[in-house]
C-alpha cells in the first residue's frame, strides 16, 4: 500500500512540473506573435517563472505547518492543484487581450515579457505550493517508519517534479507542438493539472486517516479542476488567433493572397511585422523586391553553386533552382521542420530537386564545414524583422568572405544616421569589405520608417558605394563576437532608436 501511494504522489509531482513548464512553453510561443521570441524576451519569462516557483514552495511550506493529519494536506495539495489548472485557463483568455493592448502601448518588449510572466506566474506558484504539501503528507503518513523522513521525502518530491519540467520544456516544443499543434497542447497540459488535482483529492478520500472526510472537502477541488478543462476548451473553440503552423524551433504563417490579378502565398514568423517570402504560383517567381533585386544578382554574376543563410519561405532560391536546374543551392535553416511546410502549404509543390536543405545553425554549420565554398551567398537569417545578429560579427563576415566571392545580405533598418541598429550594421559591413561594400536602400527619403535593405560586397544592382552613402556613419562602434551590440539594440526595441 505504500508504494502504491507514492507511486500516485510521484505521478501527481510529475503531472505538476510537466503542465507547468509546458504551459510556459506555450505561453512563450504565442507572445512571439505580439512581442517577438530573443534571449531577453525569454529569459525574463523564466526569471518570472522561477520567482513563481520559489513564492510556490514557500507558501507550501507556510501551509504545510497546520496542517495536522495526511488527509488535510492532500486535500489542500489538490486543492492547489485545481487552482492552479483554473489559473492557467483564465490566463489564456486574458493573455491575447493583455498582449494586444501592452504591444500597442508600449515599444518595450521587455515590459510585455514581464507582464506574460506573472500572468502565468500565478498558476505556476499554486502549482508548487502542492509540492511542500504532499511532502507533509508523506511525513505524516509514515512518520512512524524508519525508513522515510523528512529530508528524504522532500528531496523525492523536488527531484520528481523537477523532471516533469525538463520533460515539459524539451517534450512540448519537440514533440506536442508540431504533432499536435499549439491549441490540443494546450488542452493536454491543462488536463494533467487537473488529473493531478484529481489523483490528489481521490487519494485522500481513500488514505486512513484521523479525520473524517465530507463531501464538501473534496467536491471543490473536482469542480475547479472541472471547470479549469471547460474554461480551457471554451478558449480553444472560441478563439480566433491564427497560431501557424507549429514546428520545433518556430511557427509559420501562411496566407493566400491576390497580388497583382495573380494567386500568391505569403510566409512569416511573425505576421504582426513582415512577410518572410511572397511567391507567384503561375510564374513561380517570389514577388517582394529584394527576392527580385537578388535574382537580378544571380543573373548578373552567374554562380554555379549558391548558398542560403535562412531558408524563410525560400521563395528566392526556389525561383533560381525551378528556372536555373543546372545551378546547385544550398538552403541552410535552422529549423528541421521547415521544409514539410514549404512543400505542404507555400509551394504546394515538392521543393525543387536541385536545392539541398541543410537544418542547422548557419553559422555553426560552416564553420564546421570550413572547407565548403560556394560562388555566391545570400544572408537571409531573420527572427521576425530583426537579424540574426551572431551573422554580421566581424569574425564571421571576415569567414564569409573567404567562402564566397559574392555576398549580400537582406536586412530592416533605417537608412538614418542616428540610427545605432542600421549603422552597426552598415559599419561592420564596411570594416570587412571596405571600398567593395554596396547598398541598396528604396526609400531614402522616408528614412524613419524601417525597411528592407540590401547590403552587397560587388555592384549589386541598383546599389550605390556604402562609402559614399549620406546616411553613414562611419565612426559607429562595431560589432564583434565579444561585444553583442546588436543584441542591446535588439532587446531595447529597434523602433526606439
């Protein structure tokens, strides 16, 4: 009979850390849609998550010290437990509201991952409270027995639920998100919450105990828990968020488009900011400027092999592969899933044969393959507007120039003197190609608006010299391995600056 009860307490730990951080895990995901996904923005969402946890094991500890009998301390660990399942719901109805009116208020990205934070906080600290709790139980329950105590019990506990958070935040991205989507995930991580709460409350009903049990100790529990699954389902049913295609690293948005009389897809990360790729059907031609401006350059310094950093909707190099099938590209993404969602929902089409897709960091990848070598590179890595800053160091500009003799890179900024995120940007690229450094910016006139611009190492089509360019600076910091300014631009809002 003891293994059997704690067997189900172990359960109930690992149900516990499993949802929680699972639940987190979704909670990062959708914000992306309103504020982005970067190391600050995540990183403040778990430093909030840990506060919860530890206010959590306080507060358990705190209750654990009236309670007298073991039934008393499971029923209040499901009672947690069912608050913490009803938390989680009511947090995903107010999470879209709260993340719509804070992305409109504020630039600040930081104020948003704060506020998602706590808003999930809440049910996590409940969630842990149960912990202490159910440790108290064991205590109480076997006090008399050589072999548990205290210290043995409570480092069981912690250890178990510990391991049902690793597990939530390897196993939801991995697996549950791109096989089952954001919304079922969801509905799965807040059902193990309430069939923690569940198992909790069962067991104390049947564990001996001093004290009598009455119905009305232990039907609140089964309610809340109830009414956590209804209010989730409800939310699921109800709402009209677009949550994309997931995938292990990300989530793609597709959207069929007319674009000048003709059927065309667009693909994005984050359809809140911009459009990764545009592709024509009829014509099989990617329909956004810069993919155009590149293919011009293709044409013009005719390279048999090529190179992709970032693969997006790959509407550029499928349209040079379809219409250039002796040409050999290279796509490399770090998103694995990326692919089945070209062929499946963007291209509608098998990708084209002479295109290999390689799932890894761009940057790690050639610089273990150090040798490859490639007549032409495009530097088209993005998270939603922003660029993937380890791309433009001057260490690695300085590699790419030996791996290719045609370089150039899409970027958003602002053609504007004062503004540190374009310039870092345009002054690294200058320090590593100097008098060969070319850019291409369609509104210069408009220049606090942020916008595609193309950075080439050749005369790119419509370029002009970097050099000569009025809107550089050519004093500006640079940016290396060893001082991530692009990242300080990033985590302080580009549109701030």
């Amino acid at each position: 009979m003891q293994r059997k009860v704690l067997a189900i307490c172990l359960i109930v730990a690992l149900l516990e850390g499993f949802a929680g951080l699972g639940i987190e895990i979704y909670a990062i995901r959708i914000s992306a849609t309103y504020i982005g996904s970067s190391i600050s923005i995540t990183g403040i969402i778990l430093a909030m998550v840990l506060i919860a946890i530890a206010v959590g094991y306080w507060y358990g500890g705190r209750l654990s010290q009236g309670i007298k009998t073991p039934r008393q301390a499971l029923l209040k660990a499901g009672h947690v437990l069912s608050l913490s399942a009803v938390s989680h719901a009511l947090a995903c109805i107010i999470q879209l509201p709260l993340l719509s009116f804070m992305s409109s208020s504020t630039d600040n990205p930081i104020i948003a991952a704060m506020g998602v934070g706590l808003l999930f906080g809440v049910g996590l600290a409940f969630g842990s409270t149960s912990i202490p709790l159910i440790t108290q139980f064991l205590s109480l329950k076997y006090k008399n027995h050589d072999s548990v105590d205290a210290g043995k019990n409570a480092g069981m506990m912690v250890a178990i639920t510990t391991i049902g958070s690793v597990l939530g935040s390897t196993v939801t991205p991995i697996l549950l998100l791109p096989y089952i989507g954001l919304m079922n995930s969801l509905a799965l991580l807040i059902a193990s919450l309430a069939i923690s709460a569940w198992l909790c409350t069962k067991l104390a009903i049947r564990v001996h105990s001093d004290d009598d049990v009455t119905q009305s100790t232990h039907a609140t529990n089964y309610v809340l828990a109830l009414s956590a699954v209804i209010v989730t389902i409800f939310f699921i049913f109800t709402s009209k968020v677009d949550t994309g295609f997931q995938t292990a690293t990300g989530a793609w948005f597709i959207e069929y488009i007319d674009f000048e009389g003709q059927s065309a897809v667009t693909i994005s990360d984050n359809p809140t900011q911009s459009t990764s790729s545009c592709w024509i059907y009829e014509t099989k031609e990617n329909c956004h400027w810069y993919g155009k401006i590149t293919v011009e350059a293709i044409r013009q310094t005719a390279p048999k092999t090529l190179v992709f950093l970032g693969g997006a909707g790959m509407g550029t190099p499928s349209e040079v592969a379809y219409h250039n099938p002796d040409m050999a590209l290279t796509v490399i993404d770090i998103d694995t899933g990326l692919p089945n969602i070209i062929e499946n929902h963007f291209l509608r089409e098998p990708i084209a044969p002479n295109i290999e897709f390689v799932g890894d960091d761009a940057r790690g990848y050639l610089n273990r393959h150090s040798e490859a070598y490639y007549d032409f590179m495009l530097i088209d890595a993005f998270q939603g507007r922003y660029v993937a800053s380890n791309l433009y160091t001057i260490e690695v500009l300085t590699k790419f120039k030996d791996t290719s003799p045609y370089i150039m890179a899409n970027i958003i900024g602002k053609p504007n003197i004062d503004h540190g995120y374009t310039q870092t940007l345009l002054r690294n690229w200058y320090e590593v190609f100097g008098e060969a450094a070319y850019i291409l910016a369609t509104n210069e006139n408009y220049s606090l608006n942020l916008q595609n611009i193309m950075l080439c190492n050749f005369a790119c089509p419509g370029s002009q010299s970097l050099a000569q360019a009025s809107f550089f600076n050519k004093t500006q910091p640079l940016h290396t391995d060893d001082l991530p300014r692009l990242d300080r631009y990033f985590y302080r809002s580009i549109e701030q600056l």
